[in-house]
C-alpha cells in the first residue's frame, strides 16, 4: 500500500501510463489503416453503412495518428477525445456488439493452437473508458496540456477584484 505522502507523487504517472498506451494504440490503428490503404478500410466503412466511406477511411485513419499524438503527449486531450471516442462507438456498435463483450472468443483448437474468431466489444469500452479518465480527469502533469495552462496562469495579468 501506498503512503499517504506517496499518493500525490504515483497519481501524476499513471494518467501518462494510461496516455502512453492509448495514444500508441489509436497511433499503431492508424498506422495499419495507412500502410493497408485507407481504401481497404473504405470497403469495411462502406459494408456498415457510413456515408462517405472513402473521405471517411481518410479522415478516421489521420484523426487516429494525429489524434493518438496528441493523447500521447498530452495536448488538447479533452477535444481530440471526442472524435476518438466516436470512432469507438461507431465501431462498437457496427461490428464488435453482435460478438458479444469478450475481446478473446476462443472457436476451436487445432494442432496450431487456438483458434479465435471476431473481438467483441471490450476493447472499444476499455478505449472509452481510458479517454474519459483523460478528458475528464485532465492529461496530468507531465503533458502539454499542464505546461500550457502552468504558462497561462503564470503570465496572467492579477485580477482586479
């Protein structure tokens, strides 16, 4: 168990903890999307329904690069989280849903090992629920985001009260 002085000091890593492995995730999607052809990723918006599903693939592969930067140095997390929790549900709800929660559904087992057949919706919840924890909670110390609003409050004229 931590100490009670100790506290403070292990609250300011694990949001970056929590930053680091969601902004590489969102970064690591975009980069597949990318290097596959956003085209690829057209054809998968286009089966679900989403209007404009070339401009879509383009816009949801860079929002998932940049926008996973930005959640990994900690710069304009609150706004760049929206779009990324939109992207989640969007898929949650037009592909993982109909497999159930578990990200790991085991169909068989061949001389190979396990086989495993389409993820459910855990992840997507997981990736939610981490970009909340981000927005609402804010970025934490060691982002862009405390540096930006440290440098407004220090070079802010005194208040006239």
């Amino acid at each position: 168990m931590l100490a009670a002085g100790n506290k403070h000091f292990w609250a300011q890593w694990t949001v970056l903890a929590l930053r680091l492995v969601i902004g590489y995730g969102f970064m690591a999607h975009g980069w597949a999307k990318l290097s596959r052809g956003p085209d690829k990723f057209a054809h998968v918006l286009n089966w679900m329904g989403v209007p404009f599903p070339d401009f879509m693939a383009w816009l949801v592969t860079s929002l998932e690069i940049i926008g996973g930067l930005a959640i990994l140095i900690g710069a304009f997390v609150a706004l760049i989280s929206i779009p990324l929790i939109a992207i989640h549900l969007v898929a949650m709800l037009g592909v993982h849903l109909k497999y159930g929660f578990s990200s790991v559904n085991t169909i068989g087992l061949t001389m190979n090992g396990p086989q495993f057949g389409p993820p459910g919706y855990e992840v997507n919840l997981l990736y939610i629920a981490g970009l909340l924890t981000i927005a609402l909670g804010g970025a934490g110390v060691w982002s862009l985001d405390y540096l930006r609003t440290k440098s407004k409050s220090v070079h802010r004229p005194p208040s006239k009260l």
